[in-house]
C-alpha cells in the first residue's frame, strides 16, 4: 500500500509538472487540469480508505477468532453433555448445558464489524472463560454455586454479543 500511495503522489506531481509547463491558453491545458483533478480525487480516496486497509489484517484475524470461538464452543457443549451422561450426573445438569449449547449455537450469527472487532474479539475470549467455568461447574470440579458467575457470565456476554449482532445488522 505504501508504494502505492507513493505512486499516485508522484503521478500528482508529475501532473501538477506538466499542467505548469503549458498556459491556460494552450490547448492541452484543460485536458491536463481535467487529468490532475481526477488524480488529486483518487489520492484523496485513497488516503480516506487508507485506515480501514491497513486495519483489515486484524480484522481477517479478529472474525476468525470470534467465529472459530463459537464454534469451538459449541462441540464443548456437545462434548460436556455427552459427558454428563456418560458419567451419570443427575440430569439437572442439562438445565445448565442445554441453554449454554442453544446460546453458543446463537452465537454463531454475530458478525464481526470494522468498528467493534476488538470488542467482539474481547467477547470471544471472555466466552472461552465462561465456557471453563461452564465445563468446571458440570462436572463438579468447583462447586454447584459457582452456577451464579455462569449466569452473570452469560448474561454479560449475551448482551455484549447482541450489540455486535445488531452492529453487524445495520
């Protein structure tokens, strides 16, 4: 992007040269003066849009980390159900389990925006604590209170993800 940007700037220059070595009077003049407009308009474009290109690494970074965060989610969940079963927890877990894989599933729609995608990379990274918590409380490492943080914890990531699905909408 920087050699292009030095491109158009000696593109400018170069007809910003030319346009001063004719006089107004000269025929090509006009045609010049339209050329070094239309130029001076596509720097100015592209400086305008300079910040967003430069940013869009980390973006292509930031959506790949939400997405794949969901997901990865979302096959705990399946994995942490199976494994309530399997080692014959009292099905009540399943009243924990249950919206935990429906609201990871959900978060499968939130788009990533150029404006919030730190934020929803933050999200996504708070989901994988959440999630630990999750996985901590099931299988009763921690005990049974700890319930009340996952609850907290959902709601603040569900409203913070709503936001970014809304951002996302519009």
């Amino acid at each position: 992007m920087r050699e292009q940007h030095q491109a158009m700037i000696r593109d400018l220059g170069d007809r910003h040269t030319r346009i001063k070595q004719c006089g107004p009077d000269d025929a090509v003049f006009d045609e010049q003066y339209d050329q070094l407009v239309a130029c001076a308009e596509r720097l100015l474009e592209f400086e305008r849009t300079l910040p967003a290109r430069l940013a869009q690494p980390k973006r292509d970074r930031a959506d790949r980390v939400v997405k794949w965060s969901w997901r990865g989610q979302t096959v705990v969940a399946v994995a942490l159900i199976a494994a309530v079963l399997a080692l014959g927890h009292t099905a009540w877990w399943l009243v924990l389990l249950i919206p935990h894989l429906l609201a990871t599933l959900m978060g499968w729609s939130v788009t990533v925006t150029a404006e919030r995608y730190k934020e929803q990379r933050a999200i996504a990274i708070g989901l994988h604590v959440l999630c630990s918590l999750v996985v901590l409380v099931a299988l009763e490492v921690v005990s049974a209170w700890w319930i009340v943080a996952v609850l907290v914890g959902w709601v603040a990531v569900g409203a913070a993800s709503e936001g970014s699905s809304q951002q996302g909408a519009k």
